[in-house]
C-alpha cells in the first residue's frame, strides 16, 4: 500500500506537468495587462516619488542628490503637524457618517417601508455630484453674513461664527460637508450588506420576544461588521487624501487657510506654490507612510470585532 501511493503521485506529476505546459503563456497574456497598468500607474510613480524625495530640484531643472535634508525641513515644519492634525480631525467626523448610515439603512430596510429605493437615491446623489458644485451651496450656508445656517442660530439666540474664514471652524465646516456628501455611499453598502442577513433570524428574535432595538444590537450591527469595517478603511484613505473640497470652499485667499491644511494640500503647496518639487515628493511619502500605517492597524483590530 505504501509503495502504490509514490506511484500515484508520480502519475499525477506528469499529468499535470502537461496541462502547464498545455497552458503556455495564456495565462500571463491575460495578466499582462493589467500588471503593465499597476507597474506602470502605480508602482513606477512610488518608486519616483520616493528617488525625487531624496533631491533638490534645480531652479533651471536637474535634480541633486540632498539624502534626507527634505525630510528634515518637513519634520520640523510646525505646519506639518498642524496639517496632520486637520486631517485627523476631517477623518475622524467625516467617519461618523458610518454609525448613521448604519441606522438609516436599518431603517430603510423595514418590511413594509414605501418608497425606500427612491430614498436610497436622495441620498446617494451628493455622493455623485460635482465637489465644485456641492463647495458653491455650502459656502452659501456657511456664509457668516447671511448664510442659513447663521440665521438659523439667531432664531435659537446663538451667534455663529464666520465658519470659513474662523480657524477652529473652517475644517470643522468642510468635515461636515465630507460627512453629508459620503453619507449615501455607506448607505449603500451597508444597504447591500443587509440583503444577505437571513430574515429567519429577525422572526426567531421575534418569536423570541426581542424587541425591534435589541435586534438592531444583536443582529443587524454584528452582521454588517464586514461592510463596517470595509467602510472605515475606505473611509480613512480618503480622509487622508483631503484637497479638493478644502481647495473648493476655502479658496486661497482665506485667512484661515494657514491653520486649516490638510496633508495633501500641504503637498500642493510645497510642489505647486512654493514650486519645491523634493518637499513635496517628501510630504507624499510621508502621507503614503501613514495611509499604509492606518490601514494595517484597522486590519489589524479587525480579527476583534468583526463577525465573518
């Protein structure tokens, strides 16, 4: 019996030597274009980024090799952390669109509930428009003379600030655009995640006496944890990537756009303004280190709370 065994394996061996050589070289033909993209888009950029990181650019062009003096000058820029503090902070409100998108898709997923694809789609056009267009309504509301949102507060007897051109308030403001505008995204998912919750679990809970609060905790919230987390990882990259909507209602004749920096747009300025293309292959590096950092560590935490 022992000696039958080699010999079968020894007969699959050629066998499937075979098919691989049948094969030939489809498969990468297959795979070749879309590694051609990732080495070429994505992979070859990083490796430049990281070469120009370590230069100083010449003002007629050319590059020298300066080691990790562009380092030194970001890591001692107060305005760095300053950045990276904003961008914490956009990150961290714009993440609480996730608890209420959790409770919104619950509550769209209601049996009975007419309508509920038609309010799926209110919710989800911010997501699609432009950010240009959303920033223009948005510094209309935050307008601190006759803005909405101000002269609702006077009803209430409060005085609201210059949200734009107020330091404290002015990544305040954006995060709460950021927030509404990614709200229909999560809602979405999380949407999709709920159609693979089998109703035979609400009906035992029901039968169980459960009420309709201690399903949400019991069973709806512990089977989304997948697209929760998926959320969250989406979700902090692109806290991390914040530009376009600063750029867009701030503008940048703002006083308050000194202390307001988000990390990318610290890079826009060090490449764009101050026309320092080495700091800003160093800031990009920098930002690209700490996006891979965030995300390991949500991985990481991942295998505690997240329910296959």
């Amino acid at each position: 019996m022992s000696e039958a065994l080699p010999a079968r394996a020894s007969a699959r061996r050629p066998a499937r030597q075979r098919r691989v050589r049948r094969d030939g070289a489809w498969p990468w033909l297959f795979v070749a274009p879309l590694a051609l993209g990732v080495a070429v888009f994505y992979l070859w950029p990083i490796v430049q980024t990281a070469w120009y990181s370590l230069t100083t650019f010449g003002v007629f062009g050319g590059t020298t090799f300066s080691g990790l003096e562009n380092y030194a000058e970001i890591l001692s820029d107060p305005t760095l952390y300053r950045s990276l503090v904003n961008t914490l902070l956009y990150t961290a409100i714009v993440l609480l669109n996730i608890p209420i998108a959790v409770y919104l898709a619950a509550l769209l997923n209601l049996p009975g509930l007419r309508f509920a694809a038609f309010y799926r789609v209110l919710y989800f056009l911010p997501y699609v428009a432009m950010p240009t267009a959303v920033a223009m309504v948005w510094r209309i509301i935050f307008n601190g003379d006759f803005g909405i949102l101000n002269w609702v507060l006077g009803l209430a007897g409060i005085d609201g600030p210059y949200w734009i051109s107020t330091p404290w308030a002015s990544i305040v403001a954006v995060a709460v655009v950021g927030l509404w505008s990614s709200l229909g995204f999560s809602l979405i998912v999380l949407s999709a995640g709920l159609k693979n919750v089998p109703p035979e679990l609400y009906e035992a809970a029901q039968l169980d006496g459960a009420s309709r609060s201690r399903q949400f905790r019991s069973i709806t919230v512990p089977l989304l944890t997948p697209s929760i987390s998926f959320l969250a990882v989406v979700t902090v990259i692109a806290g991390f990537q914040l530009f376009d909507l600063l750029y867009a209602i701030l503008g940048t004749t703002n006083p308050a756009l000194p202390k307001s920096l988000s990390l990318v747009y610290y890079f826009y300025r060090a490449g764009f303004v101050d026309n320092d293309k080495g700091v800003a292959a160093a800031t990009a590096m920098v930002i690209l280190l700490l996006v891979g950092l965030a995300t390991a560590v949500q991985f990481r935490l991942q295998r505690r709370w997240v329910h296959g």
